[in-house]
C-alpha cells in the first residue's frame, strides 16, 4: 500500500466533524474507495466515488476528491464513538478488483 | 442475502508446513480475490479468480496459489509456510452491478500464526 498515503492517527471529540485524507498515485484510477476495519472484522465499504466525480454525499459521510492533486478525503459528520475504527482508502488499478490501498488511519473518538 | 463467509477464522501452523483457507461468495458473485494484511506490509493483494480463472496475480512467491471452483467458492494454499506468512487472510467478492464499480465485499478473514 505504499502508493496510497494517509496519515496513521487521528482524534476527535464526539459529535465533532473527522476527516481523513489520502493521496493517491494512479490518475487512471477509476473509482476510489474508502473501507472501515472494525477491531478483529474484515474491511465494511463504506463510500466510493467515481473519478470524474468532485463530490459524493452519502447521509454523514462526504468524499471530496481533488483530481488534479490526487487528493480524496472523507468526512464524518457528527462522529460517534461506534465511528472508531480503522478507515482504509483505496484506488483500483488496472483492474477493479485488484485495489491499492492506504496504510490506513486509525480514528479515535473521545466522548 | 448471507454475507461471504472464511473458514477456519483462526489458525496455528508451524514452519514448513502448508494451509489451505476456503471462502464462500455472496451467492450470485464470481469475482473472489484475496488480500493479506500484516502490520508491517498492510493491506496486499494476492489473486483473484472468475469463472474459475486467475485472472490477476499481485507480487507474491509461487508459494502461494488458489483456486476456484464452478460453484464460485475459492481456495487459497500455502506451502512451506514461513514465520513472516503470519497474517490476516482475507477474501472478497464482487459481482452483479457491484461488478460495474469494483466494489468489494469481504469476509471476516482467516487469522493465521505461523510458529
């Protein structure tokens, strides 16, 4: 997962905003993802947005993707401690279901 | 609509020996790949089958191999396991309009300790 950059931690006060940042490599990807690991459970898909997208709203969540400085984000609205997690972004390359993926950012909620 | 399913959850092997882990798709999928995650390397693919076909390989040694079956099932071996295969194995599956967009579904993952 070299290719995909995310910052390793981040933590923030309950009912508060998060945001997760990633930068990726590939500017032929065509989709990019971003996953949620819960302690000891497989990766849950949470979001993608299609490339010549600049933003997916989907209820709390909202991805902002920055195309020409390869930069995806994703928000959290009013984040919950069920939130707590480890959140993984991920772009296909060449294939679609051959993803890169980041080294993931462990979000921390305090209550 | 049951969710993909990994057998055996965890594992404890010892060195040289092999391992074989199965996984069960979503039914109707018959895309299933394969990741490995580990502290230190993450999240990396491995393979991935349709119909029965390999038709991706990520950068791993010919120790590790897979298969797939016409009922969609896989099955992913080690042999001659090494200290450093210790790792989360996990199998996804995609198929139908989640096929379109490359979403992936995955299971809870095999746990494997090679002692």
């Amino acid at each position: 997962g070299e290719d995909v950059e995310q910052s390793l931690f981040l933590s923030v006060r309950e009912g508060d905003s998060s945001v997760i940042n990633c930068t990726y490599t590939d500017s032929s990807s065509t989709y990019l993802y971003w996953y949620k690991q819960e302690p000891g459970a497989g990766l849950q898909l949470l979001t993608y947005i299609f490339s010549n997208m600049d933003m997916k709203q989907d209820q709390r969540l909202t991805v902002l993707l920055n195309k020409k400085d390869k930069h995806l984000s994703l928000r959290i609205a009013d984040t919950q401690t069920g939130d707590s997690a480890i959140y993984f972004c991920a772009e296909n390359k060449g294939s679609a279901r051959q993803l890169t993926f980041g080294s993931g950012t462990q979000l921390t909620v305090l209550p | 609509k049951a969710g993909v399913t990994q057998t055996p959850r965890y594992l404890i092997k010892t060195r040289g020996q092999q391992v074989t882990l199965s996984c069960s798709p979503i039914s109707g999928h018959r895309s299933v790949s394969w990741y490995q995650q580990t502290p230190g390397q993450g999240l990396q693919f491995l393979f991935e089958y349709f119909s029965e076909t390999q038709r991706n390989k990520g950068n791993f040694p010919g120790r590790f191999s897979g298969r797939q079956f016409s009922n969609s099932r896989s099955e992913m071996n080690v042999s001659t396991l090494e200290l450093g295969d210790s790792a989360l194995y996990l199998c996804a599956s995609s198929g139908g309009t989640s096929g379109l967009t490359g979403e992936l579904f995955f299971g809870e993952g095999s746990r494997l300790t090679v002692l």
